[in-house]
C-alpha cells in the first residue's frame, strides 16, 4: 500500500520517501539495477490473464482518452497484488496494535523485539520522549511492511517484490496504451477528408 497512491519507504523516524513506479524510465527494471530480479511471485502474479486484463484496460483508457484510475487498471493492479504478492499486513498491524493496549507488554530501553502469532513476521516497539510510541514490523526475509508513529498511525512499506510487481505492470500497462493511441492516431489519417474535402484520404487501387 502506499500513501496517496505513491510507494514509498518508512522509517521510525516518520520521514516517507516516495519511490513512485509509475513515472518509472520504459527499461527492464533487471538492467538498470532498480529492482531485484523477478521471483516466482511475481512471475505467478503476472498470469496470461491479468495481462490481458491489464491491456484491456490500457485500450480503454486509450480509446476514452482517461487514465489508469478511470480505466480500473490501477484498482485492478492493487486487487492483483494484494491477492498474490503482499505479505499479509493486516494481520500483524492488528496483532501489533492490540500489543499497544496490552497494559502488561513491557518495553525497555532500545530495541524491544518480539515474534508474532501464527505468522511469521517480527516487530520491534519503541517509547520515547521525541516520537512517542514507534513500531516497525518485518517480513520472515527482513524487509519492513509496515511502520506505526503516534500521531500519524500505521504506514504500508512496499516489499521489494510488490515494488517489482507494480514496476513490471505499469510497463504492461505504458507499452499497451502507446500501441492503441498510434492505432488510433493512425486510423484517423487513413479516414480522414482530402485536403478539397471531396474524397477521403484514403483510396485503394484495384488491379
């Protein structure tokens, strides 16, 4: 998940980089160095059929002149990713957010680690006088997905794979988009009126 629709990353200090993929430069994300390179998730998540779908909506946008949100990509990506790449945050927020409240949960100086239940992510938890109560949770691998600072709530962090993941859509997605407006564009100059407007521009010469 992102903050306004643009990923990011979060640290304990409250400071959000965006990393946006959208404006990402049309090279495969592997020969730039931007990502690491696809693993079988990611690979699984981009079925024949959600890049279809993903084409489907870029024609649309296209032809109706919209964009990814109009279009339903964006929504339809996010439902795609959620479904087969993301970690299952919901779960350990809310274990995390009830250890808050826990009148019993002891902290001490430094870093306070604990294992969650039933999934295999970790949490540190921190209180301090300059950023109140802090939390971080992380994956089985280590990366941070999420990141909680009082007054500003939880934030998503994107894993490296959900950032490969909407990467290597949007690519999809661009390259698709710019075929159907040169399609477009090119069946308006075929159709279009000759210069006297007697006859279209187009003609064909039969043997």
């Amino acid at each position: 998940m992102a903050i306004n629709g643009i990923p990011g990353t979060f640290n304990s200090y409250g400071s959000y980089r965006a990393t946006s993929t959208i404006s990402a430069p049309k090279v495969k994300a592997s020969e730039e160095g931007l990502f690491k390179p696809i693993t079988a998730k990611v690979s699984g998540a981009l079925s024949d059929e959600y890049v279809e779908q993903i084409k489907a909506c870029a024609r649309k946008a296209a032809a109706d002149g919209t964009n990814m949100v109009s279009s339903g990509y964006a929504s339809m990506r996010d439902a795609q990713m959620g479904k087969h790449v993301s970690p299952d945050r919901g779960r350990a927020i809310s274990q995390v957010s009830a250890m808050f409240k826990n009148p019993n949960l002891v902290l001490h100086p430094g870093e306070n680690l604990f294992d969650l239940l039933s999934i295999p992510f970790t949490a540190t938890i921190n209180r301090g006088a300059m950023f109140g109560t802090t939390a971080e949770i992380y994956s089985q691998n280590g990366e941070m997905i999420a990141g909680y600072r009082d007054g500003g709530g939880w934030t998503s962090v994107p894993t490296a794979d959900e950032s490969r993941f909407q990467y290597e859509s949007n690519q999809i997605y661009r390259e698709a988009y710019n075929a159907a407006k040169a399609e477009i564009a090119a069946a308006k100059q075929t159709t279009a009126p000759a210069a006297n407007g007697d006859a279209p521009a187009s003609f064909d010469i039969k043997a």
